[in-house]
C-alpha cells in the first residue's frame, strides 16, 4: 500500500486554539506508528502539509506558480522513522497568506503517489487531515 498523510496547516487551522493542531499531529502519529509497526517490505509512507508558508512538490517547476502552499515534508518511500521526526517538525502554516486549496494538494500529491507505485500491484491511499474550513 502507498499511503500519503495529508495535514491541513493553513489559516483555517491556525486560527483555532493550538490543540486542534496538537490533535492533527497525533492523528498523523498514530497512522504512521501503525504503519511502522505493521508494515511489510512493500508498503509505503509519505507526509505533506497543505496550507503551509513553503512550497516544495514534484510538480513545482513543471507548474509554476500553481499548487502554492503544498509542501511535501516526507516524500513517498519504505516507512522509516524520519516519518515521525517530519510529524514532530510540522508546523503550522498560513502566514504568507497563500490560499490553500485541498482539491490542488490532492492534484500536486496524486502523481506522486501513481510514479511511486507504477505497474506494482498496491493500493492507493491519500489520507486528509483537516479541519474543514478549506477551501475545496
């Protein structure tokens, strides 16, 4: 299975109380624990934040200017434990005041996710974690 957690940090969430925040990141914890602790040699775990100051994705340089705010924190490879350290690092996003869009985070992490698998027989997964106030 290739599964990518995807964590709303943008305005929406900022301007909650910081526990809404604290609850993203132990919901991406415990998937990503779960994945570590049963996962097989061909599963495989990515994070990306969406709503977030910075913007780094493979479709970055093809697109430019589009897909503002979607940053992949850990590219799609075997679960390890950096996973966890990219969920610890996260930070909430929201300040540079670009939009963040859900349906362009799933455009932006969607490619990466069919090149990662390719012909193998896996599972798809893209799992969003937000609070709602996005945009779609």
């Amino acid at each position: 299975e290739a599964l990518v957690i995807v964590v709303d940090t943008g305005p929406s969430v900022a301007a909650r109380p910081a526990s809404v925040f604290a609850h993203f990141r132990q919901v991406a914890r415990a998937i990503a624990v779960r994945r570590l602790l049963y996962h097989t040699a061909r599963e495989a775990l990515g994070l990306t934040a969406v709503g977030a100051d910075e913007t780094f994705h493979s479709l970055q340089d093809a697109q430019e200017g589009d897909y503002q705010g979607v940053n992949v924190l850990h590219p799609l490879s075997p679960a390890t434990p950096d996973v966890l350290a990219a969920i610890d690092a996260m930070q909430v996003g929201g300040q540079s005041g670009v939009a963040n869009d859900l349906v362009d985070c799933l455009a932006a992490t969607a490619p990466d996710v069919a090149m990662f698998v390719g012909k193998r027989k896996m599972k798809k997964r893209i799992v969003i974690v937000t609070d709602g106030g996005s945009e779609l």
